[in-house]
C-alpha cells in the first residue's frame, strides 16, 4: 500500500493511472481507479429505498480488483461511518495482499501526518509496513512556463 501525496497539479492522479496501465499490461488482471468520495456515495446508495445493491456488493467491488486506486482522500467528509468503511475496505485488501495506491492533495510537510489523520492509525501502520508514501513535492505541472 502506498501513498503519494503533495499539491495540486503533480501528476498524482497521471501516476495513480499509468499504475494501473502497466499492471492491466503485464499481468492481465482487473484493476480500479476511484475517487474515494464515489465509494461513499455508492454505499449510502444501497440505503435507499429503491436499491438493487447490498452494501457487501460495493465493498466487493473495492476489495476484488488486484490493484486499485484510491483518489482524492481529502475530498471526504472524514466522519466515523467513511472512516470505518475505509479501514474495512482497505484492511480487506492488506490482508490479501493486494496492492493499493492512496492519492490525496495533503500539505506537503504535513503530509505525513495529515495523511495519518485522514486513514487513520491502523491503515497508516499497515501502509507503512507494505509500502510507505511519496511525497509530490514539486512544481506543478499545470503551471506554465512564464506564467
Ligand atoms: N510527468 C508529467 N509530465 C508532464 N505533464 C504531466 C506529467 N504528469 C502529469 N502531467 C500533466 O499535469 C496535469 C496535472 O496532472 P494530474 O491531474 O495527474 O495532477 P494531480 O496531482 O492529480 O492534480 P490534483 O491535485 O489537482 O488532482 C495534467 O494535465 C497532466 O496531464
Ligand atoms: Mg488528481
């Protein structure tokens, strides 16, 4: 499990892609790039009324796939429901040592720690263990030249 996090514009999510382009390329099995936001909107819709999907059919979803990528962490509201459901997902996917990559735009030099916060303890020791993180820390690639 890794991390990458740093500022806007990095080519975080261009790496995160890339990732699942050369797996998808050397050994054929499925991958997923989400946003993390999207997996909390899937769950909260297995409780509407007019649902077709169990809740245990979404985390299958993000526990299957041989790689995946979760994107944008900081976009999430951080409450103790997307907090456990993060930890379940991600703790399911350590124990079949299954790769992931975390992408988040957290401060760079508070990364660490922000990062910490954001997936909690267990997950920041099981990535620490399995991977570890890169900080992004340079310039943007979205800023031109001579702007
Ligand atoms: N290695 C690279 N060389 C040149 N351009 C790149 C490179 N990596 C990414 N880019 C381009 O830079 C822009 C930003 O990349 P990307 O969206 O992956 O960054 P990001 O870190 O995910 O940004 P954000 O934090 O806003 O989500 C995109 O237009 C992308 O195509
Ligand atoms: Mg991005």
């Amino acid at each position: 499990m890794v991390a990458l996090i740093g500022g806007r514009g990095t080519g975080k999510t261009q790496i995160g892609v890339e990732a699942i382009r050369e797996t998808c390329k050397r050994i054929a099995k499925p991958c997923l790039y989400t946003r993390a936001a999207d997996v909390f909107i899937a769950v909260r819709e297995c409780y509407r009324k007019d649902a077709t999907r169990r809740e245990s059919e979404v985390i299958r979803d993000y526990t299957l796939p041989h790689l995946v990528v979760f994107d944008e962490l900081h976009e999430r509201s951080e409450s103790e429901a997307e907090n456990r459901l993060l930890t379940l997902i991600l703790d399911k996917r350590y124990a079949e040592c299954k790769p992931t990559i975390l992408i988040g735009n957290l401060l760079p030099g508070e990364g660490k720690d922000s990062l910490r916060h954001n997936i909690g303890e267990s997950i920041f020791d099981r990535m620490v263990e399995t991977g570890g993180f890169i900080e992004c820390n340079w310039q943007s690639f979205r800023v031109k030249e001579g702007a």
